[in-house]
C-alpha cells in the first residue's frame, strides 16, 4: 500500500467508514519535520499493510484539526471503526512509530 493524500470531503468515506485501521497524518507543506515523515509513513505502509495510511494537510482542513484538537504537527491519530484510538505527535523512526501504534515489540 502506498500513502494517500484525502481532503476533508474524503474523510468521512476514507477514514470513518474505512474497515480496516486508518493512520491519519495531520500535516503541512511548510512543516520541515512533516516533510521528514513522508519516507517514514511510506516504509510504515509497505511494512504493515493491515493499517491504510493517509495523509491531510492541516492547513486545507482547519475545520477537522480543530475537531480532533490537532495543535502541533506531524500529528498521527490512528482510527478504529470510526474513532481516534491512539494519538502521537512529533516526528520519529519508523521502528518508534510502529511501537507506539502498536505494530511491533
């Protein structure tokens, strides 16, 4: 799987409709430490394709970073039947994000 990019209009159907476990990366262009994830979230797709990984860009979706209360980025939510379950923010190895998503030992 490779990480899709969704826009607010796509996220109820994307992510709160989706079967399977859903990464949202809350994001933005100018974000140097946003940028640094890209390959991260990539590799994490490609290891562990039993969770869909998408990105949105935080600044085109201010309504829905305000609803999940995102105020630092890269901000990670992973979501599980229609809910945010786990929360992570900050920029970090692959191995560190697939811990604390619960993925790997």
């Amino acid at each position: 799987m490779s990480v899709q990019h969704i826009t607010a209009a796509e996220f109820q159907s994307v992510v709160l409709e989706s079967e399977r476990p859903v990464l949202v990366d809350f994001f933005a262009q100018w974000c140097g430490p946003c940028q640094m994830m890209a390959p991260v979230l990539e590799e994490l797709s490609e290891q562990f394709p039993q969770i869909a990984v998408v990105k949105i860009d935080s600044d085109e979706a201010p309504q829905l970073a305000m609803t999940y209360q995102i105020d630092s980025i890269p901000a990670f939510l992973l979501f599980q039947d229609g809910r945010p379950v786990k929360r992570i923010v900050g920029a970090m190895p692959m191995e560190a994000l697939a811990m604390r998503l619960g993925l790997s030992s």
